[in-house]
C-alpha cells in the first residue's frame, strides 16, 4: 500500500483471497475488499471506526456524531464514496464476521453476538436476504473440516 498506493493494494488482495469449498453463488471476496476504498477523511474515520469494531451497536445518528456531521451528510458521503448507506456497510461487515465466526464451529446465536447482530433471528433475516441460504444451512455446507459438529439451533421452517 506504502509503495503503490491504496487501489493497488485491494486490487491484489482481492485477487489473492482464496477460500476453500465456495460454490458459485457464494461471495469470493471480502464484504470489505468489495467496497470502493474511502478517499476523504469523513468516509475514511467512518469506515476506520466500524472496522475497529463491528459489534459495537451504532446507528447513522451515532456515526455521524462520531465524525461531527449531520446524519444526512453522513449518508450521503458515504453512498457517494462506498456505494452504500452507512447501515449497509455495517451490515456488511457484520455478515462478514458472523461468516467466519460460523466457519469456526460457533452457533447461530454464538455468531450473532460476536459480529453485534442484536440477536440469533436478525442474523438469519440478514443471512438470508445476502446468501439466500440461513447461517445454519451455511454452516453445514462451508464448516471447516478441522471443526467438530455443532448442534443446529435454528427452529425448524
């Protein structure tokens, strides 16, 4: 990044992330690695404040305290620089974390609280409108190998 800049740097990271056992309607790269990288400082502070902590339960009004704007400026600046709103965003990196905490062999609920999802059934409303799959169904099809079997604790469809 130092050498060749920013761009450069997610380019070939994006093209260096590989994951095992991916079907074709799964996601090759990261929720973050996606996003268009945040070019003023206003984005940049959002995006370096949620990055640092994903669980932490923040909302637009939230964020743009943090950063000192009006929550419209807020979404606005960042629809602009990432392509999303702010909540989207968040979403995003949540969903990214619940997905490894998943891979991991924790539960539902388990990955629900360590990506700040404020429960079991908000992740799976979010996993399924991103991944058309629940986490638990997920779960059985992409668990790491080296991971013990984990009891389903979805209620049943």
């Amino acid at each position: 990044e130092e050498d060749l800049g920013t761009d450069v740097a997610r380019s070939v990271a994006q093209h260096l992330l590989v994951y095992m056992r991916r079907s074709a309607g799964q996601s090759q790269f990261s929720a973050a690695l996606k996003l268009p990288a945040p070019r003023t400082p206003l984005a940049q502070a959002v995006a370096e404040y949620v990055a640092n902590d994903p669980t932490r339960p923040t909302s637009v009004t939230e964020l743009a305290a943090h950063v000192n704007v009006s929550p419209r400026h807020l979404t606005r600046v960042i629809r602009e620089e990432l392509g999303v709103t702010p909540s989207a965003y968040i979403t995003s990196l949540r969903l990214e974390l619940a997905v490894n905490q998943l891979e991991n062999g924790r539960t539902v609920a388990e990955s629900a609280a360590a990506a700040g999802f404020s429960s079991a059934a908000a992740l799976r409303r979010a996993f399924v409108d991103r991944y058309r799959t629940t986490p638990s169904a997920y779960q059985r099809r992409f668990r790491s190998p080296s991971v013990g079997i984990v009891p389903d604790d979805e209620p049943a469809a």
